[in-house]
C-alpha cells in the first residue's frame, strides 16, 4: 500500500516556509514564542515551534536553564481567572464547573509543549529537552514543576496502545543496531563484531519495543539467549559463538540476560512490563520446546544494602554480615566465603524493602511482572560492575507462565516475593 | 522488518484470561468499574475494560443514558480536596500549587476514559461511545461536560503527526473500500461498479488520512478527476467512464468533486485542514503538466440563507432575494434566473457571515484552508439534494499554491474572502 | 526499504520511447521482427516487443493464427548448421560438440519469446498469447511445436521457488478479490457479498498462491471451511453465514471444498501440488486444535465412465452399473440407490485407470499429493452441474500428515490408491 | 499483506525430512545422484538436492573437481537417441523434428542443475559453485562445456525483469550492509564508519540491484557524490564527512565515481547495463536541480596498453609514448608530463580497440550504456592501484540523457566512441 506520512508532508512544508524567511533577520526567542502562542495561521505555528526547537538544542546549559526559568515563571494561570472558576465550583460544584475549574486551571506551559509538538520531529526534540530538565533538578527543584507537566504529556503521546516488538537480528538497519550498540547498559557492547554475536547466531535473540513517535529509537531492549541449561554465570555466554554449529531443534530453557532502557528523557514513563511476556509468547510460538523461561540478573543494590546497618534486621543477618566481613577480610580462601554470600544475596532480595516493595531495582522489575526468585550463583560475573555491586553473584528470575498473573497480583498487593523452594532454607527468619 | 504490535499480543492475554472467567457468574458493570478503577493489577484492568465495553455495546439506548448519568454524576473530584489545592495556590500561586490544583481538579471520568482505552481496541469503541453520546446531547444538555471530556481526550489520542495519506484505488482492500462505499457523503456510491469508476480509471484518484488509533477506519477522504478544463458540473464526472481511451500525459486540472468525513464520533476534532495541500503535492508529484487544483463544491447553505432574512442585509441584496422568487414562480423559463441565481449564490459565499467567517460551511473549509472562490455554475447538480440546497448551483474554489498560506492567514486573522477578478463584477456592494 | 522494481524503470522508458514515434508512421509487423531479432540498440528491442505484443493483442482470430504459422514456419533453425553441428558430433560425441549441436538445434521461436519477454509486462502477454494457441490447436495440430517452445519457456520463468502464498480474506485488494470471484470454478460466487461470505467469517479461509511474473493474478486457490466435523454435503458449507457467532476455539476439521486453477496459459506448469500441503501448515499454526485436514470434492469423471463400458471391467462391476441404470429408473425411489451409488463410485475412484493412474482427474490430483479416499457421499451436492457428474455424490480425500509422503511415494511409483478401512467392503473384487 | 514464501515452506520440510533420516547411514553421492535423477516422488528428490549441494560445498579443490568432470563426462546424452532425432529431422526438417533434435541434444547436465535448483535456496549455491568452476577452467579447459550450460540456465533463472533497485543508506539491513563492505572492488571501505561516510550523508547516495533468486546479495551497486562541480579527483569525494553541514538544494552534479559487480559467480550475466539510468532518473526525482551525471572512473587498462606494443599504432602516438617513458624517468618534474599523459590516456580510451569496441573494461561499460568521454584527469586518484594502472589519472564519463539513446545505438553498431568538444584538440590522428 501506499501509505505517505503526513508529518513527511509537513516537514517539508517547514523547510520551504523557512527557507523564504532565512534571509531575513531571525526573530528572536520571545517573538519566537509569542507567535506560537498567538492566533496566527496554523503554518506560521509550526515554522515558529520548529525554529524555537533548533534553537533551544543549540544553546549552552546556561541558556537552557533560562528557558526552562521561563517555561517555570510566566506559563502558568491568570489567579484572578482560576479564583473565578473556582468560585463558581465552590458555589454549584457540578461536573460543567468541575470542568471549566480544570480547564482555566491547566498551566499554560502544557498548550506551549503541545504547540512545540505540532511540528515534525518535535517528540524526539521534546524527549532530549526533558533529559536536559532532568539533569537541573536537583540544582533547581523549582522546575519539577516543568517537569511534571513534561511527565503529563508523554503519559499521553506514549500510548503504549501503539508499542510494536521488533526482532533485532542481522537484517535490522544500521541505524537502530548502532543504538543497540550504544544503550546496552548491563554488559557493553564492544563493536559490530561484538553486536554481531549477539544477535545472529541461531542460538540469540534480541527483542525491542519501538514507539512510532520515537522513528528509529528502541525505547528498551532484551537479549536471549537459547539452550539446554540455566546458565549460572554470564561468562559462557558472553564468549563469540558466531562459528559453533549449533541444533536449533531442542533448545529447552531462554535467558534473559540483559534488559536494558534506552531512553532517559521518557523516565518514569513504563514500557517494560510486558516486554518480556511477549517475547515469551514470541519465542513459544517459534520453539515449541522451550519450557524454561530465566533471567540471568545483575543484584545492583546488594553491595549498598550490605554495607549499610539497619535497625529492624535480624541480629541472625547482622552477624551473617559480619561473618561476611571476616571472610573479605581473610587471607583463606577455602571458608565458607560463598556459601555465606548466596545466603546473603538471597535474603536481601527476599527481605529488603523500600515501601513494601523490594529494595532491589532489578528485583523490583522482575517480580512485579510476575516472576520469582529461581536461583542464586557466586561468581557468575567477573566484571569490574558485578564484582563491585554483587561480589559477582547474579541470580535467576523464573518467569512461569502458569503462576505469573497470580504472582504480579500478589506482587501489587501486598509486594510479595516468590521463590523457589530449593531456596527456602537459605531464609533468615526475622 | 518483523515487527509485532503489542496490542495484538495484548488482545490474546484478555482473550485468555476471559476465557478462564467465563464459566463463572459475570460481574456486574459496577463491579467492573469498581475494578478498573481500583489499585489491582494491570492485567486485571485490562479485562475490566474490554468486559465494560463489550457490555456498553450491548445495551440499548436507554441503558446507554444511564452509564453516561453515571459519568457525569460519579466521576467528578472530591469537593474537599479541590477547596485544599485552590487554598493552597491561592496562597502561594507558584507553579507547584498550580500543578497541585490542575491535578486534583481532574474529573475522574478523565481517568475512567484512559483505562478503558488501554484494552486493545478500546479507541474504536470510544469513538462509537461518543457517536452516542452526541445523539443524547440535545435531550440532555448535562451531558456535555462528558462530552468535553472526551474531546479532551480524542485531541491528544488522535495527534495529527501520526496521519497517514493512502492512495485508495482498485488495490486497496474491500475493508477500506467497502467503508468509502459506506461514507461517500457528497455523491453516494450506488456500488462495487461505481466504486471501481470513481477509483480505477487513470483520470481519477482517491485519497484518504489514516491514523493508526482507528485500524482501517478512514477518517476524511477526497475524490479527484484529472482533465483538461475546469469542470462547470458534476454529472459528466459520474458518467461511468472505465473503459475510455485516456492520455494521462497532458493533464492540466485536477478537480476535487467530492470530500467526505467519516467518523460522526470524532466532531471538532479536524483532519482536514490539509488534506488537500497534501494531495496537491501528491498529484504534482505524478503529473508536472497539472497547473490548476481547484474543487467543484456544493453550496449546502444557500437556500436555507435564501428564505432568511437579515436586516443588515442591503437593499439590492433583498431585492435580487425577490426578483428570484418571482422568477421561480414564473413559467417563463427563458428570463434571466440564471443570471440572478449566480449573482445570488456568488454573494451568499462572498457577505454571508456567522461570526466573522462565512456561513457556508464547505466555504468555510476551503477559504479557511487558504482557497479562493474561482467560479459558480447554475445548472451544475441535477440531484435532489443539489437543487434543495442551491437550486442546482456549484462552485469551483482555487488551490493557487503561490497565495495559499497568505490567503489561509488572511481568513483566520479577518475572516477575508478572496475570489478571482472575473466574479468581481457580480458583487453587491452593501 | 526502499525498492524500486527495474520493471517499472523500463515501463517508463519504453512509453517515452514509443511517445516519440508515435506520431510517425507506424512499423509493420514484419518490420518489428526485424527490429526484435536483429542486432540493434536494446531499447529499442525492447519497444518493438511492447510494439509487437500490443499489435498481437488487437488481431482477431485469423490475424493470430497467421501470426503462429508465421512461428511454426519461419522461427526454426538452419538446416545446413544443424547439419555440420551434428556431423562434428557425430564425429566427436563429446560435451563441447554436443552442447554445439544444442545451441545450433535451438528452434529461433525461443529466442523470439525470449525477447518479446524482455518488456515490461510480457509475461502476462505471453500467457494470454498461449490461451489463444491452446484454443487452435485442435484445429491446427501443427502448431503443437510452438505450443511445446511456449511450455519449455514457461516451465524456467515460472520458477516454483518464487512461488508466494497469500491469505486471501476481506484486507485483500480488489483487484485481487475480483479475479477470486471471476475464476472460481467449482462453486461459482454469485457477487461481492457471497465472496465476502466464503472469506471473511471466523471458520472460512482463502489462500492462493501467486508469482511474481504475475502481478495480481492467483495461480490456483483453495477456498476452506473450518467446523467440528468432516462435511458430507456441500450445501450448509455454501450458505451465507456471516453473522453467525463463531467459537474459533475449538475447530478440529479443515474441509478443502474449492480449489480452482486460474491460469488456462499456464495449463501443463504445474504449481498445485504443494499448495495443500503448505494451507495445512499455515492452518496447524494457527489453529492447534484442527486435528482433520481433509476435502470435499466432486468426482468430475463418474457419470461418463458409468456410461462407458470397458471390457477389462469385472462382471460384478457390470452388474451393478446395470442395477443402477435400472434403479434410475424406476419411479420408486425407497430402493437400495443410494447404496449402490456409492459403491459405485469408490470403485471407479479405486479402479479406473488412465495409464496407471487413477482415470478421475481430481482423484489424481488429491492421491498424487499424499492424500487418501476417505469417505464417498450420496446426495451431497444439489447443483446442476453435481447431478450431472455424479448423481449427487461428493467424496473426503484425507490429508493424514503421518502417511503422506509416503503415499505419495507409492502412488508415483506404482499408482497405488490408498483409501480408509471403513471403505473396504465396498471393494469389489476384480 | 500476508504473503508466505513457498521456499520457507519447502525448507522446513527438508529439514524436517532430512532430520528423520540423519541417523542412519548417509547415501553416497552417486546414490543420491540416482534418487534426484531418478523417478522418485518429489520430496525425496528435493531432499536428495539439498543434501548434495551440502556435500559438495563441503569438499576440498580436488573432490569439486571430480564431481566437474563427472558432470563433463556422464551427464551428456545418448548418441543413438540423438542420431534417431538428427536422422528424423534431416529426412523431414520441420517444426516438430526440430524440437525433437532440440529436446534430444539437450545435455542432462541440464536436467541436473535445474534438479538440483528444486531445493530451497539451491541458486545461491550454484552461483558459488560456478565460481568453483571458473576457477578450474584454465587448468581444466573441457569443463568450458559445463561453464556454458551454467550459464544457459542462469540467464534464464535471472530474468532482469524481476531486478530491484534498492536505496541503500544507514537504514539498511547490517546483513547487505556487511556485503557492501566486503564487495566494493574500486576505491575500497575500510570500516563502518567509512562505509557511513559513504551512504549516510546527505550529499551521498548508493544504489544496488537485487533479484529475488539471491537474497539479501546485492548484484551490483554505484556509490554517488552530489555537490555543485564536477570533480576532477577522488581524494576529496573519499575524506569523512559526515559532520559537514550539507545544503541539500542547489546540487547540480551527481558523480558515480564506483560500481562494483559483487558476484563473480554470475560472469557473462549482465545486470548493470541500465543501473546508472536507473539511478539517474531516482535523483532526477528527488533533486530536480541536478543537471549533470557523470562519472569518475578509472581508466584500468591503459598502463598495459601503454607499455604494448602495436603495429597499426600512429607513429605521432608511439612517438608519444617515448616521451612520456622518458618524462618518466627524467627527475626534472616541472617538464610537459600532465599534458602528455592527459593526450596519451585520451587517445587510449578514443583509438584503442579489441574487435570493435574500446578496449578498456570501464570505457566499454559506460560508453556502451550510451554516455561519452567528458574529461581527462591526470594527478586525481593517488592509491596504489590508480597509480600503477593510470599513473593517477581518472577521467569523467558524461550521461547526457538527451543523447544517451543516440549514443549507445551509435557505439552497438559501429563502436563509435563519443567525446565533448574540448578534448578534440588532444585527438591524434592515426
């Protein structure tokens, strides 16, 4: 079919207004600003939201911050009308008030990010401006307001309605393997070749879910690996395995070994919970001999959580932590040193908490999508990353089709966490 | 590429997890809308929404009123917390009080409409909800403020960035096809016959705006002939033409005879407003040798203009309303109604106003898209609907590209009618 | 990704080229073929094939038989070369000598299709071209040898390995469903709406099989209905069912009850064999629970060979054949007909023999893909054209996955009929 | 829509065959020879084919070797047959004795390849077998006879109306991309981001032909610079740009300054005779400003021709040729040497001949594509390569398209070498 994207129309449309105005003298920022929010034609709009674009991605951190200052100060509501409308709520507070309180109410700043996103490109543009918002906050907490509006909007543009699960391979573009390539955050990629083994040989995949408002950039990414065993350590499957022969025919066990987002700018704003679940569906449908699902995880929060004391901890943990020191600290390498870490790993991610959900980041993904803590390994990661965050202890995540609904409504309830009973006598009871 | 939409994977979860429900007793609409709304888990929602959907569609009209009652009278916000948050800013009327104020003051219908839509086809049947809605308006009135909710909502679902453009023709599927039998509003499509003449031949084109929210749905569609003259009627460009002889290489006009919206559910908000631009650059594209684009448009508010009255009217104005009337209720068919009617119908478009902008609506939409009143032809539309409306009159607008952004900024600053010298003379100055 | 088909290039090229002469005197036929097989530019080789194709087409019937006598006669090979090509093999009978001798007997028709070949869209010329030929042959026997050029030519540029198979249903393009409607031919469709009915309900499936050299034009098509039972009449299976309710769920039979060959050009290329048998895949995939794959077929060859005698035929046969000729009749109608008949027909399905194959050309077709008879059926079809054929009678081939290519091998090799046990005692014995 | 390729579907069934037999003792290739050859059903010979193109691609020179000379020796045909169909035509030469000689003469190595072409994706595995084989052909002239019939079969097997011209840039698959890298045979890419210097930038393009008979394997492919001069030298085309900023508006020059054939397998199968017009006609399109296509090539054979000697040769060239010998050698570097070697390669591309056509390999391309000889060179190509075969002159092949029919009518006829006036002054007259 022959399909032409309006927004290729448009943006053609931009070049050409722009290109009969460049030799004039470039409006400046605030006229830039004044002509978008004012009742000008709907072209006009969309040239002066495009300029304004180019012009906020080439300004340095000062000039960034001061348009951010603006967006924060003069984009919001007229008090004398919001008093107005409230008044009239207070008064009669029916739905028709409820709504004209709500409209007068929204801060101006959200029809300014709408009128920015009229012209083409603007979401790409939007999303690095929102990065850049987020690297000020802490400087300028004042602009979590700016960015709460941000947040709003993207809720709303990103509907995940529209998520498509694309299979990465060695017929995926240059362009999006070279952001494969650049986002892997868990285990780095080193180069093509590197990239190459990853995602070509019969026994890898590589699953992203892309955003048709995001052309070209995966929002996050997994990568799989095929074979007949749950892998304990990631080394073996790091290795170059382009030229082994590999029989396709009885894979038996898929491992999710790294789970990456690429997108800081869409903080906050979830595509991941169901990514795994369809690339489960995804890899049954293919192999039909798959029964095990596992991740191979990072624990990124035990070295933190190790170091720090806490009250409610059971004095059983506490002297365990201790042991744990002693035998860091010793020269003997044949004690126990392991089978104390394991424990360890085991009951910081089973029993740490932030609110009452688990302290873990990576713990706290996996079993909110309804997986359970299979297994525990020591020296599984040799990386610089995995011996500093985990001692190089990783651990695997069952996703187990039969019990995943069950387990994410628990798991929202009341954070609980499932295990595996293999590993229920490694637990402290507090 | 082999990419996988998630709504798809999503659309088998729910049908899964139905089909394990469905034994059982079905809840009621409350208690699904108890469930959506409430703190369970994600999947469970999911459900929740299809179910209250499915079951929306199923009742009748009176069970309908009765869900959109309860939207306007149950999800509204609470009272106490609206008084706290305007308490607030009106305090300190900083931009995080505003937030405060804009997020409290959120109908809850707002978030009702968002977790429906994320059941996988849910937009579709929202459309339809809508389409509903908008019959039940007029008998009760309340209903609006649900109604404005939802255009909240359809603006920002429907981003004009995601349209699509698609070429319709004797290769496009018999869904699409099928629905533009059924939308033709303008000229009806008596059948596949028809279809395939106002589409197939290579003098004639079709082109609609998709979005991808409404999966084989068109929202807005344009029928084209392309010729040699300025077409003064309609009824040669029905005539049934598929087995002429045409030389496509000497195209000089491109006439669009015939627009239709299609989606009665998706009132105010507007795909059209450049459509044609679009299919303008399209048809140059394809055929350089084509200089004019111009429509042959019906005058749908002419008579309903012509039995008014309007004291500001002028004098010859009032005057020529009566010549006209005596003329039609004369025998005499070789007086010089035409002559009248023309002048009429040329000065209806280019005085009548409903605020500052013209009253007929298809004028409306071609001025305001930056066109020019080129011509007007009595004698155009012998179709029942075509004399009601306009005693058989039609009017060519202009698409001249070099005017159209200016003529487009005109109109929307002073409502500015543009029309080609040679109509000058029929003007009647008030 | 961004194609561009050469095809289309040259398209273009050869009506620009053509554009040019047009207004010249036009070439003769002869001329053209001068042109075509001498040794100018190829442009222009390949204008004069569009020429000559475009020429062929707008002759009645005595200008294209002229024109294949002119083939037969005049596109041979010099005698004289042959001669010495042989001689130097005769001489020296080996590989360079004999592919000389190849080359030099090559028949200069091939290299004439070759080149008419070369234009854009020849092909479907050159199969129409063939059509034609098939329909003198019988009047003029020597042009059997252009025919067979014709058949070798076909046989490489319809390469199986290009072969494409779509399902067919209500997305399908127009100009394809029309050619669905139009080839249909064993249970014609009497319209758009009865299409829709055989394609578009949850239980119905079309799937055809196209190639590339063919634009929009099926091959051959299997229409299939899908239900819980094996059918024993057509007529339920033909009736309009669009608004039933339909559990996809649990389907357990795929019945095959249409396949139709589109392409008479083509006819002696054979593209079916497979088709079956790849529906079967598709159709397992997607419904798991679809255990049954069989057809419901009519036995086109029953009433001639019930009217022939054949003096090899068992007398047991003959007496039946006599019975039922009796039983037809007599008016009373409570009789052992329907019992004799299907006797009848198994043991012509089982028996009759062309060469060693079974004489009932659908028989063939279904036995040589690995299929077995499974079931006959009286009073299964009431259509004209059923009761004339076959009394009524309908028969199941069963495609049982585990046998099939085992059959297969047994029916090429010895012709061997394979039919269910419950058939058994039907046999009789010769 | 949903096309399924009826090649997967066959590879699956290989597979799946293959798999049943693999545990028992392999067949012999004679054995499998005789089962393709033979009169077996279809899948077992399609199986039989796979498994010998896997053998064969498995063995080392010698054993491809024998299994050449097997197919010299054994698959010819019967020298009685064919005297009885020699004999039959030579006493009645008609139409049909001659298809009957034809079809006789016909070598079964023939029959062996298109056999073995059955399997799926068996073309690819001839084409690398072929170039097996025009590696033995010096050595082993007698298997010249198997080269012609490979070569009979894959003019046949890649018919250039099924040619794609695919766009290739940065979005393109890695997998082509990959063979991009390794196949450019003129000015070498080093690495990926050299090749993205190539095809990413605005002022680049590349453009390669693909047939569906080898996929994911380009055929051919042209490298392009846009910019607004023609280019007298390589070195500023080849130096990363990606980072410059590029006004896309007003290019005036598309230079095609490398084409690389990418499979040697497929030698004497010419596919590029119409890609530069092809691709001229894409920019055309996209850059309505380009007015000038021309080349930037290297002239390969002239430092062979110049240390040749001919006795037709001027003596005014010879003299020449002495001179510029001795310039060479003389270490004064501020003598004539660019005027004379700019005289020198011009008179090599004008005069030169083998037959009647040019005798250098690139001239012969574009010049026999229709273009002329626009300018001469010299100190434009400093590689290695450019200076030992050109002493660093390259030269600009003109597309002029409104002489580009005239031109390559002109040179198939008598070789006439066009050139533009301003080299006429450097003409020797012989």
């Amino acid at each position: 079919m022959a399909f032409n994207r309006f927004q290729d129309f448009l943006g053609g449309l931009v070049s050409r207004q722009r290109a009969l105005f460049s030799s004039n003298n470039a409006p400046s920022i605030d006229e830039l600003l004044a002509d978008l929010m004012g009742n000008t034609g709907e072209v006009s709009a969309i040239v002066a939201a495009r300029e304004l674009l180019d012009m906020y991605a080439a300004l340095d951190e000062e000039g960034k911050l001061a348009i951010f200052t603006q967006m924060e100060q003069n984009y919001n509501a007229e008090p004398a009308s919001v008093k107005l409308a409230y008044d009239n709520f207070a008064a009669t507070p029916n739905s028709a008030n409820l709504n004209g309180l709500y409209r007068t109410a929204e801060p101006r700043r959200l029809e300014l990010l709408r009128r920015l996103n009229q012209t083409p490109d603007a979401t790409h543009d939007l999303v690095a401006m929102r990065t850049d918002l987020l690297g000020l906050l802490k400087e300028h907490p004042e602009l979590e307001a700016v960015d709460e509006n941000f947040v709003h909007l993207f809720r709303s543009w990103f509907s995940r309605g529209f998520l498509l699960l694309e299979n990465i391979n060695w017929s995926t573009s240059a362009a999006i393997l070279e952001r494969i390539i650049r986002y892997e955050a868990v285990h780095a990629i080193k180069d093509w070749k590197d990239l190459r083994s990853r995602i070509d040989p019969p026994n890898r995949r590589c699953f992203a879910f892309f955003h048709p408002a995001l052309t070209d950039e995966p929002l996050i990414f997994v990568e799989v690996a095929l074979g007949t065993d749950i892998p304990g350590s990631i080394n073996s499957i790091l290795e170059d395995n382009v030229d082994d022969v590999i029989d396709t025919t009885n894979f038996t066990t898929a491992t999710f070994y790294s789970i990456s987002n690429c997108q800081p700018g869409l903080k906050n704003i979830t595509f991941g919970n169901f990514l795994i679940k369809q690339v489960v569906q995804e890899l049954q449908s293919e192999f039909p001999s798959i029964k095990n699902f596992v991740t191979l995880s990072p624990v990124p929060g035990f070295n933190r959580w190790l170091q720090s004391t806490d009250d409610s901890e059971s004095d059983t943990l506490t002297t365990l932590k201790t042991e744990f020191a002693d035998a860091e600290n010793s020269p003997d390498e044949t004690n126990g040193k392991p089978d104390i870490l394991r424990k360890l790993v085991f009951n910081y991610l089973a029993q740490a908490r932030r609110d009452k959900y688990p302290a873990d980041p990576v713990a706290r993904f996996h079993l909110g999508n309804g997986a359970m803590l299979h297994n525990v390994h020591t020296d599984a990661d040799h990386s610089e990353k995995g011996l500093q965050q985990a001692y190089g202890c990783m651990v695997n995540y069952l996703y187990d089709l039969r019990y995943i609904e069950r387990n994410h409504e628990l798991y929202v309830a009341e954070g609980n966490v499932g295990y595996s009973d293999k590993l229920k006598s490694l637990l402290i009871k507090s």
